[in-house]
C-alpha cells in the first residue's frame, strides 16, 4: 500500500515500508475496576505493587492493552491504525463479556507509529548530516543519524545500509510520505548509491 502525494517524484527504487507498531490510546469516560478484569480473566498480568495498569494482551490481533482504574487503554502491537482500533474494541466487548459495565463509546487516539524501511541503496551518512538539516550524527554514539523531518512531522533514523526507522507519526499515510519525500531528496542530492 503505497501514499504519494501531489508534486512528489517517485524515487529511481521504491523503497519497502513495514508498519512495526501503532501506540493508541482510548479513553472510556468512567472508572474501570481492574479487581473485577482480574476476576474475569485471570489471564491478564496485574500486579498493582509494581505498575498501576493492567495488562491484557489478544492473540488476534496480536497486541498487549494497558488498561487503568481511571478508564484509560493504551494499545500496543498492532501493525496498522485498523488493527489497534479492533483490538481496543475487542478488549472492551470482553470486559463486557465479563460483566464490566461500559457506558458510550471509547475516544481513540493514534499516538505513534513505528515502520522500518529499505531504500535498497546505500546512503552516505557523512554528506546527509549536512544536505539534510535538522539532523544529529555522532557515529561513535550511534551508528544511525537522526533526522527530524518538519513535513511530516516524524524522526527518521538513516542508517549507511539504506535500512531506515520511521517514528513519531500519527497516520499511517504519514510514514509513507516522509520516506518517500526523504529517499527523493537523498536522490537529489546524490546521497544514495545503488549497487
């Protein structure tokens, strides 16, 4: 599934996208009582002495759901925007399974995603940190450089094997314009070679 917008060029290669992970969170508007999801499901991790939320984690899609006695989830796991609002909604539809009563929709929020791509090129890391603008490269730190892109606005670290690590957007579409929009600019400004 590809997302290009108006006015940009395709890059010589198309770059390959993988959504990792989409954070989302919910918001139920009324107080959960975490003692009775336990009861419930006695499968879920809750251990209030350690970490104020429960743990309830689906098989599918696979996801781990982090839900407070102030009625607020947080999601994690799931591989697109589509997947962790059907884990949220099937983690509510359980909790009224087992008797939990829920009032109203939830308010849902894409928080973050995280998608990893290849430019099947390799970038010269050097010459980007000062072409680009925004960036941060201390190679004997870390061996990918940082780049902080505006339009969208995401953090991509670049890494010399054209491997690329996509976070901070909140629309799925986000990602692909911001990887499709920084491969042009590497090709641009020669600062991708294929071998």
């Amino acid at each position: 599934m590809m997302f290009y917008k108006e006015g940009l060029e395709l890059p010589e290669l198309v770059a390959s996208i993988r959504i990792e992970n989409v954070v989302a969170s919910a918001t139920l508007n009324q107080r959960i009582d975490l003692n009775a999801v336990v009861k419930g499901y006695p499968g879920v991790e809750y251990r209030p002495e350690q970490f104020p939320g429960l743990v309830f984690r689906l098989k599918r899609p696979k996801t781990a759901t982090l839900i407070f006695n102030s009625g607020k989830m947080v999601c994690t796991g799931a591989k697109s925007e589509k997947e962790s609002k059907r884990a949220v909604m099937k983690v509510i539809r359980e909790l009224k399974k087992s008797g939990i009563i829920i009032i109203g929709k939830p308010e849902l929020k894409i928080q973050n995603i995280v998608a990893s791509a290849n430019l099947a090129g390799l970038i010269d890391l050097e010459r980007s940190a000062y072409s680009l603008g925004r960036t941060m490269y201390e190679p004997e730190q870390f061996p990918g450089l940082i780049y902080r892109m505006d339009d969208p606005k995401v953090v991509i670290l670049l890494f010399a094997s054209g491997k690329l690590v996509c976070t901070g957007a909140k629309k799925e579409e986000d990602v692909y314009e911001a990887v499709t929009k920084l491969h042009e600019t590497l090709e641009l400004e020669d600062l991708i070679y294929y071998e």
